[in-house]
C-alpha cells in the first residue's frame, strides 16, 4: 500500500510538473505591441509555449518593485539602455547563463554580470536639411560649436536616449569636458527641447532648425509612414565620428524577471529573441540593427551605407549614467 502511494505521489508530481510546463509566460513589455506579438507569436509557434504580453509605457520597473516575490514577470523587454538599468539598480532581475545566448550576442552587447541582454542596435544620428545644409561629416563634439548656433533641435536631455549619448561623452571625454559640451549644444538650440524624434526632422523639413539630433530607426519607420516620408526626405542622414571613435550606439534589450515563475522557459524565449528569426524580424519591422552579428539589417537600412560604431562596451554607459543626469540638470539643459 506504502510503494502505491508513492507511486501515486509521484504520478502526481509528474501531472504538476506537466500543468507548471503548459503555463503561458508573462513579459512586461516598454516596446509597442506591432513590433513584439509577432515575434512572440513566432516563438509560440515553434515551442508551443503561449505568452501573455503586459504593454506600458512607463512604471514597469515600480510594478515589478511592487509586486515583489508574487510578481507574474517573466522576462522584461526594454525600450532602451536607461530602462534596463533602471531594472538592475532597483535588484528586479536574475543573471542568466547561457551559452546559446552568449554564443549569438557579442559581449559588448550584454551584461559582464549576464544579468541583462541587448537585441537590437540603433544609432543616434546627426540629421542635416537636405536644403540648407547638405550631407555633412561631423562628430558629436562640433554640436557645441559656434557654426551651429541656433540651428539644432533636439527632444528633452533627460530623455533616455540623450542620458546615453551624455553617458558615452562622459566616457570619452570625462565630466568637465562634457559639462562644457553641453553649455554649447544648449546655446546652439534652435528651440526649447520638446517633442520626440520625428518631430525634430519635421522641425528640419519646416526650417526651424538645420541639424537635428535622433535614433537611426526613426528615419527608416517615417519613410514606411506615407504621412511622414516627406519628412524624411527632407534631411539627409548622418553617421557621427566616422573619422575616430565612430558612432554612439543605443541599445534595446531584456532582462529576466528576478521572481521569473516560469524560469526555464523564460530562458527558452530569451534565447530564441537572440536568434536568427527573431533577429530578422527586429530587423525588418522596425528598422533596428540586429545584435547578431551574422543578421543584416533590411535593405532599406542596408542603403544608408556601412558605418563605424563606437566600440564602447554599452555596460559602461551605466557607469556614467547617473553622473550624465547630474550634469544635465547642472547645465539645465532642457530650459
């Protein structure tokens, strides 16, 4: 009777374990739904494991915080650097170790710590009035030069985007240099910072500013956008310090949930948004550079020639990340 028992435990056991297996996963997600659930739905198909998507734009990492060890949260997807940063200084996620990953993502893409991973690329570009201007060859540095005076645009400092670009200037240059860079970019705006990305190209296109600071896949999705394409076709795009360090480099990534529910197969989708599918799909959905390397950009991408990006490792962008905010505020950037 004792050894049917356990036979019965264990039959028991066996169910649980295949119940647990069948859940679906949870992401919490900071990009659009256009760009993930079709290449969630790609995954699902391929493993039969069904995900279930939390879209916001703001506040996930005070959700996970709040939640804590009952939080759904299997893996977070991010938007940009700061947000996967953010994730980490709050303790809201768990390293993971795997080979398949490590072997499709450059280490310069992802966290020494594995506790955090890049899966997409994209450039912060200088765009000059096609008109006025012309294509250029400049490097982030001439923004604060007295040539440029009155003739930039730019969204908000603190946005994260900008906190990255400020973050690698630091690495470069250090801190009072910096400091001074931006006291001349801030004297050489056109306008009070505002708006996103795409409204600083209409800003160029419309002739309120000739130089325009934002993220390389804007200038791809406003050509795809027949109510934007003029836009775009009115600026040409720029690679910055093509002739030394090479282009400042952004990332969006994922990290796992630090009460992941669903751990392996949380792994399981980790690994495959590094994969060669997954890869494409970024790719040509939304006009990012893949971060495996054997994944070419889309053709639209493709023809705005090759470029040179800054070989800094995107980690130590977190070790100046909180000292670019400092400086930003210090200047009063967005004022």
């Amino acid at each position: 009777m004792k050894l049917l028992n356990n036979i019965a435990l264990l039959g028991l056991a066996g169910m649980a374990f295949s119940v647990s297996a069948a859940e679906p996963l949870t992401v919490y997600s900071y990009r659009q739904a256009f760009l993930v659930e079709p290449i969630l739905a790609q995954f699902t198909e391929q493993t039969g494991i069904k995900v279930n998507v939390v879209f916001a734009k703001d506040g996930i990492a005070e959700r996970i915080a709040r939640e804590g060890r009952l939080s759904p949260a299997d893996v977070v997807l991010t938007s940009d650097f700061s947000r996967l940063m953010e994730l980490v200084e709050k303790d809201l996620v768990s390293p993971v170790n795997s080979p398949v990953i490590n072997d499709n993502i450059p280490a310069q893409y992802r966290s020494p710590k594995n506790d955090w991973v890049a899966l997409t690329m994209r450039v912060r570009n200088v765009y000059s009035s096609k008109e006025r201007t012309g294509k250029i060859d400049i490097n982030y540095e001439d923004l604060a030069s007295a040539q440029y005076k009155g003739k930039i645009c730019t969204r908000s400092g603190k946005h994260p985007y900008n906190v990255a670009l400020v973050a690698s200037m630091i690495a470069h240059d250090g801190e009072a240099q910096t400091k001074t860079w931006l006291e001349g970019v801030k004297a050489n705006l056109a306008r009070k910072p505002q708006g996103n990305d795409r409204d600083q190209v209409l800003a160029v296109k419309e002739g309120l500013c000739d130089i325009a600071i934002g993220n390389s896949y804007y200038f791809g999705n406003m050509l795809m956008d027949k109510n934007q394409k003029s836009w775009a076709e009115a600026v040409n795009i720029n690679f910055p310090n093509q002739q030394n360090r090479g282009a400042h480099i952004n990332v969006s990534g994922m990290a796992l949930a630090k009460h992941a529910p669903h751990k392996d197969n949380a792994v399981k989708l980790m690994e495959f948004l590094t994969s060669n599918v997954a890869q494409g799909m970024y790719a040509e959905v939304n006009m990012e550079y893949p971060v495996k390397a054997d994944v070419p950009p889309s053709k639209l991408v493709a023809s705005w020639g090759d470029f040179k990006a800054d070989s800094l490792p995107i980690y130590k962008l977190a070790e100046h990340h909180q000292a670019a905010v400092k400086l930003l505020d210090e200047v009063k950037f967005d004022l």
